[in-house]
C-alpha cells in the first residue's frame, strides 16, 4: 500500500495529465470540435503535464521486457525516423495526397512496431 502511495504522490501530475488528455479526446469527438485544435491541445497538456516521459517510465516498470522497450524508444533513430515521417506527411497532404499519406503513416507504424518487437525479441532470445 505504502508503494502505490508512492507512486500516485511521484506520478500525480503526469496521470491528471492523462486524464486530461483522454478527457480532450473524448470532448473533441463528442462535440466535433477541430482535430487540429485537439491534438495541438493535448500536446500542450502533454508536454506540461510531462505525461509522454512518464508513459515511456510506465513502460519500464514491465518486468524484462519493459526496460528494452522504454531503451528502443527513447532512440535518436526511432525519433529521426518519425520526425522524417511527420514532415513527409505534411508536404504530401499539401500536395493533395492525403489517401497515400494514410498508407505511408499506416507502414511506417507497422515498420517501427515491428523494429521495436525485433528488439526485444532479440535481446531476449
């Protein structure tokens, strides 16, 4: 008991700023409101709130494989990577290729899910 005190009093901004985010999402979706407001909402909420640093802490605490995953993740690669991805998309949709940048955004999830489970996989194995 005295280890979950702990850990909501250490943690305390970052899970009310999770809560807010799935709060803007739900209001966003309910009330049709503009995806760019939202997401440039939540980012603010999220960088404030320190929430994605502790997600990747979160994810640490899994025994064995957490500490790998949060190690991958938290790679410059694994950021150029999606930091490249990011502005691709916004050039293309520009450009009025918004249908490919969906696929594009599809494969590239699908390729750094995949390094990532290759990672872990292979430092267990």
């Amino acid at each position: 008991m005295i280890r979950v005190r702990q850990f909501l009093r250490n943690y305390r901004v970052a899970i009310s700023a999770w809560l807010l985010i799935i709060v803007l999402i739900y209001a966003g979706l309910s009330y049709r409101i503009d995806n760019s407001v939202v997401a440039l909402s939540v980012l603010a909420v999220g960088i404030l709130g320190q929430a994605f640093g502790a997600l990747v802490a979160w994810i640490g605490l899994v025994p064995l494989v957490g500490p790998m995953v949060a190690h991958f993740l938290s790679l410059p690669f694994i950021w150029l990577l999606n930091g490249v991805g990011y502005l691709v998309s916004a050039v293309a949709i520009r450009r009025g290729y918004s249908k490919d940048v969906l696929n594009y955004r599809i494969i590239t999830v699908t390729l750094l899910f995949g390094i990532t489970f290759g990672y872990v996989l292979g430092k267990v194995l």
